[in-house]
C-alpha cells in the first residue's frame, strides 16, 4: 500500500476527519492551509472542525437536510414540522440545552428575531452565573445586577451597552488620564 497520513493509520489521500472519502490534489501551495502543489489535501471540503468546536463538544455546527430540492437545517425542518407551516427567513431557532446537534422538538424554540433569540442567551447566562434571569452584566465591572441599577442603551430593538454609570465614569476617567499623559510626554 502506499505512505499513511497519520498515527491514526489514515491512509494517504483520505479525509483525516475519518470519513473515508478521498480527497482533491491540490491545485497550488498554501502555507496558511498547509496545502502542497500536487499533493491531496489533507480534508474534504468543509470537513476540518476547528479545535475550539471539538473542546466544546460539538462535531459540526448543524446537520443540512436537502428537503425536497431545498437545502435547509434539520432543526428548522423540524420546527416546521411541528407549527405545520413553512418559517419566515428572519425567525431563529434557540437549542434550549444550548447543544446545537440535539434537536428534540422539546429543545428548540423559535425566535421572532435575533434580538430575542439574543435575550434568551443572555438570561441564560445570568441565571447560570448569578442566579437571575432579570440580572444584566456591567461591560466594564462585570458584576452582575439588577436593570434598575444600570444603564441600558438598545440599538434596533438589541442591547448594545450595559454598565454602572459609576463603572463607566471611573473607566471614562482613566482613558482620559492616560490620553493626558501621552500628550505630555509627546510636547
């Protein structure tokens, strides 16, 4: 037989992703994608997982489906499945357990938008970290607290900034020191 990849005893052409399928001579060298001129590449198109993916468990970011012709998500399918009608283009779906291969008809809801779909993330977060849902995070103190004691700018319907007047105030002032000594320096 000829050269092997890897440890792994993939052989020589084939995706290292496992799947077995062989994969395309590459037309030119490419230091940043590890390609050589006239060697097989070592994935399938679409097939190398970033590693940051594989540490948080997921193995691809959604299964395709091609339903007919068109080609859509599986969860979307299954969402339209459920309501009985197609979705709109602007809808999203939320995985509730946040693992985006389970798509149990129990797992997902769908989101009018991305801002809503945003606020669900968001008080998840606050209910695992501090306990409530209700909470926001200043951008600058981190701490989690109440709306009533922040300010809250929205942009199009999302939050865009969130912070303690008095956070904001201490970091507005040592950007400001900092500028002022720069251009003492420079003069």
């Amino acid at each position: 037989m000829g050269k092997t990849a890897n440890k792994n005893e993939i052989p020589y052409g084939y995706c290292h992703c496992g799947c077995g399928q062989k994969t395309a001579i590459s037309k030119a060298s490419d230091k940043r994608l590890g390609y050589v001129k006239g060697e097989p590449k070592r994935f399938v198109k679409s097939h190398s997982i970033p590693k940051s993916v594989l540490e948080r468990g997921h193995i691809a970011r959604y299964r395709g489906i091609n339903s007919g012709g068109i080609k859509t998500t599986e969860h979307k399918m299954i969402c339209e499945r459920a309501i009985g009608k197609p979705l709109p283009t602007t809808v999203q779906i939320h995985h509730v357990n946040e693992n985006i291969l389970d798509n149990t008809p129990s797992n997902l809801v769908v989101c009018q938008d991305a801002a809503y779909h945003k606020l669900l993330h968001l008080r998840a977060k606050a209910l695992k970290t501090c306990g409530n849902p209700n909470f926001r995070r200043c951008r600058f103190c981190n701490q989690y607290d109440d709306s009533k004691n922040l300010t809250i700018r929205y942009h199009d319907g999302m939050m865009v900034a969130c912070h303690h007047n008095k956070c904001r105030n201490a970091h507005r002032r040592s950007v400001y020191k900092s500028i002022r000594k720069t251009l003492a320096t420079k003069t």
